[in-house]
C-alpha cells in the first residue's frame, strides 16, 4: 500500500512544520548544555548497559538454579509429584 506510506511522510513533515518553534526552543537548549549533553548521554548509555548486564547475569543465574537431573525428574514422575510451580 504505497498511499500509506506516503501518508505517514506528509503527516511526519506536517508534524515538523507544526513543532517547529518547540523543536528549535529544545535544540537551543541542548546546545547550551554543550560538553554536558554528551556526559549525560554517555551516563545514561552506560546506566542502560549496566542494567542490561545486571538482568542477564540474573536470568542466567535463574537457569542454573532450576535444573534436575534425568533420574531427579523421573523419581518425581513415579512418585506422583506434581511438577512445575504454576
């Protein structure tokens, strides 16, 4: 559908055309922050990392501990066991 698409491009140049004041009142503020834009973005960058790396080492650390054995899960199986936690 290539009316779609050319609609969502004249409604994104509408909305640039229509903001226009606002974008340039927050481009002008972030020039003058200068230097202390990119200290923020790069804290933010290494604050979403950090966070990323912290969850991952917590789902990993969630495998290891919910595993049994072959002969574990059988004794479970034979003696009637329900299994699974939900």
């Amino acid at each position: 559908m290539p009316w779609v698409r050319s609609s969502g491009l004249a409604l994104s140049w509408a909305s640039v055309y229509v903001f226009s004041g606002q974008i340039e009142r927050v481009a002008e503020y972030l020039a003058s922050l200068g230097g202390w834009l990119l200290v923020l973005l790069l804290g933010v960058l290494a604050a979403y990392i950090a966070y990323k790396f912290v969850a991952r080492q917590r789902f990993l650390r969630d495998l290891r501990i919910s595993r049994i054995t072959v002969d574990e899960l059988k004794e479970k199986i034979d003696s009637g066991e329900e299994l699974g936690h939900c």
